[in-house]
C-alpha cells in the first residue's frame, strides 16, 4: 500500500510540475514596439482582450515576397486593454511575457502584454 501512495505522489509531482512549466513558467520577457493595428474583446466562452502590433521593416515572407513584421499578443488587464483600445493606429512599446503554452481564458497567444512603456 506504501508504494502505490509514492507512486501516485511521484505522478501527481511529475504532472504538477509539467503543468507550471507549459502554462506558468515565463520563458522571455522583452518589449516590442510598433505600431498598433487592433485591439480587441473576442472569444465563445472565455472573452479575453487580444491586439496585433505592426513592426517596422520589412522581412522575407514564405513566398519569397516582402512582408511586414506582426505582433500578436493578448492582454490580462482590462485598463491596459482600455489604454490600447482607444490609442488605435499609434506607436507603442509594449512590456510582454511568453509562456510556453496557451491558456484559453488568459488569451489566444503565448504572449501576454502586461504594462505599455511608451505610446507615441
């Protein structure tokens, strides 16, 4: 009996220990700056705060075309969301985080902005 309590304790430790690092563990942190396409509110069950930033340059596309450097991100915090939301179309730099994994009720995107540096 002893040893199915270790074992079932090991399990429960390997899988808790997966779980934070695929959905809680920070792996980057930095900021990005551009210029902000959209913000907005969008979701079926889990209505979560998401934006696109437009960097510039210009990179190689997959079709050897030139394309523009985009940002996806989701944000946590409805005030940050807010500033975003009526500050369409200028240049931010945004603080974000990147998790290894995606949650559905924290955003559609790994990356999460959590404070604006700098508007423009």
């Amino acid at each position: 009996m002893k040893k199915i309590w270790i074992i079932v304790i090991a399990v429960l430790l390997v899988l808790g220990s997966f779980v934070w690092y695929k959905y809680f563990f920070v792996f980057a942190e930095g900021v990005k700056s551009g210029y902000l396409n959209y913000a907005n509110k969008k979701g079926y069950i889990f209505k979560t705060y998401e934006g696109k930033l437009i960097q510039e340059g210009f990179g190689r596309g997959k079709t050897g075309a030139l394309t523009s450097y985009e940002f996806e991100f989701s944000v946590e915090n409805e005030a940050i969301f807010k500033q975003l939301e009526e500050n369409s179309g200028k240049q931010f730099d945004l603080h974000y985080k990147e998790y290894n994994g995606v949650i559905p009720w924290r955003g559609n995107t790994k990356y999460i902005v959590d404070k604006v540096v700098n508007m423009k």
